[in-house]
C-alpha cells in the first residue's frame, strides 16, 4: 500500500499523510495476525496523538484494502448458522 496521497499542491508526503499510512497498516497488519483491532485502536489513537479515539477510526474509513476485510468478515458472518432465541 502506498503512502496516502499527498495534499494539493504539495511534492512530498505531510506528517498525517504518514500517520494515516501507519494507521491503515497497522489495522491491516492486526487483521492479518487475528488481533481484535476494536480492543488495539485506543492504544493506537493514544499512540498517534489522537485525542479521540473516533479520529482515528476515521483514517480507516474508505480504504479500499480494509473494505475488502470487512466484506470477507461480513460474508463469514452472513454464513453462521442462525440462534433460536425460544
């Protein structure tokens, strides 16, 4: 995955264009391992200076690689047999 696409006007790479690369991998690489990423993030908000947690889950939203992640974990859920709640 490349680091994220630089500002307008801008030839090199920004502080939180890098930030947001090593958000996006690090949940990338979490799915990979099998860590619960919802139990990691406020380590890694803290870890990037987010002063909330919801800043950083914004990173994650329309990234291409991570909608293919949740895809495949909504198709396996899609999948499990369902409860009877009697």
């Amino acid at each position: 995955m490349p680091i994220k696409a630089f500002a307008k006007n801008s030839d090199s790479p920004r502080i939180h264009d890098l930030r947001h690369t090593f958000v996006v991998r690090r949940v990338m690489l979490w799915h990979a391992q099998g860590v619960d990423v919802d139990q990691q993030m406020l380590a890694l908000s803290t870890y990037v200076g987010h002063a909330m947690v919801t800043n950083t889950y914004w990173y994650l939203t329309g990234v291409p690689e991570l909608m293919a992640v949740a895809a495949e974990k909504f198709e396996a859920f899609t999948q499990m047999p369902e409860v009877c709640h009697v």
